[in-house]
C-alpha cells in the first residue's frame, strides 16, 4: 500500500536522480529510509551539502533560504527540496556531524540507518499530531525492522543528550497500529515488536 500517489513518487524519484548527476549531497528523510528499506517512497527531498555547494544551487535553481526553518528551499516540477547545511541549519543531530555516519547505497550517499532514525524520531517530535507524523512513524517501524544496531543507537542518543528519545521510541512501538503500511498481520507484527524491545532493552 503506497503512502503517496504513485505519480508524486515516481516525479520526486526521477528529480532525485537528476540532481545526483549536477551536485554532491548526502540524502536524508524518506527517499534515505526507502534505499535501506525499499518500503516506502518519499514525495519530498531532503539533502545536506557542503556549504561550497550553495552557490551552485543559487545560481541553477531557485532556491530559497528559509530563516524561521534554518534550511533552504527548492522547487521543482512540484516537489519540495528541502536543504541543509552545517553550522546553520538545526537538526537533532548536528549537519556538520551527519557526515561521519554515512554510507553508500546505490551510488547514493545516504546516512546510517541508527542516525537516520535518531533524525526520524526529531522529525515525529515536532510533527506527531500531522500526516507527516505518521509517516515519520511508519518510516521509524520499517527501519526498526531492518536491524538497526542499538548500541549505536544508544551511543548517538549519549553523544547528543537525547535522554528521552529511547522511552519515546518504545512508545511509538507500542502504539503503532498501522500494519497495512508495513504488510504484517497483528500477530507477525507482535513477534517482531517483541524481539525489537528485548534488543532495545538489552543494548
């Protein structure tokens, strides 16, 4: 079952493979649980850049600095590029820090999957009560079921003072009810949500 129609998607998809090919970024937000998890597509985009890149960006795009968000804005063919950028824009975790956790998933440049849920759950804490809070949720669940590794979890959430983020987490486990996003039955979904608190529990 798609969250988004088909046809934001697939443009969002293609956009996101045209400015692979123009610039260098590290992918972030939905389309960056996507390549870990290959559930659900994203309508936005969300990329950090390095900060030489901005004048590239004003100068092909129509890009938009947005002071209240502290990130820019672009765009394109109707879908929102949201970027990010060190030492301006604020993230739970630091722009300038997210480059140490990243990897290569299809000749994307995409964060670790534990700090691209720390990043998941910043985003649900601001949004819970909004469309885009359930989909941070289902995004959450479906990374939580890829083996995230929680002792990184748990180094990120002491690094960055993110006491709270562990019994937040656990809550969200608890409470999800949306199994036709994830494609398990009530009792498929328990067994997992079973073994993924007694890892949580035990890292």
């Amino acid at each position: 079952m798609e969250f988004w129609h088909d046809i934001i998607t697939e443009r969002s998809w293609k956009i996101l493979q045209d400015i692979k090919r123009e610039f260098d970024f590290i992918l972030i937000g939905g389309w960056a649980v996507y390549l870990w998890t290959r559930a659900f597509k994203s309508k936005d985009v969300d990329i950090l850049i390095d900060i030489k890149n901005l004048d590239y960006l004003k100068n092909n795009f129509d890009l938009r600095k947005n002071e209240n968000l502290k990130k820019y804005e672009i765009k394109k063919d109707g879908i929102d590029i949201d970027v990010y950028v060190a030492f301006y824009s604020k993230l739970i975790i630091p722009v300038e820090d997210l480059v140490k956790y990243t990897t290569k998933i299809e000749s994307f440049k995409v964060v670790k999957k534990e700090a691209l849920l720390i990043l998941k759950q910043g985003s649900e804490k601001e949004r819970e009560f909004s469309e885009k809070g359930l989909k941070d949720r289902i995004d959450i669940i479906t990374l939580l079921l890829n083996d995230i590794d929680f002792k990184e979890y748990y180094k990120l959430v002491e690094k960055y003072k993110l006491d709270d983020f562990p019994s937040r987490l656990k809550i969200i486990i608890n409470n999800f009810k949306d199994l036709k996003y994830i494609n398990l039955n009530p009792r498929e979904f328990k067994l997992k949500k079973q073994e993924i608190l007694k890892r949580l529990k035990e890292a």
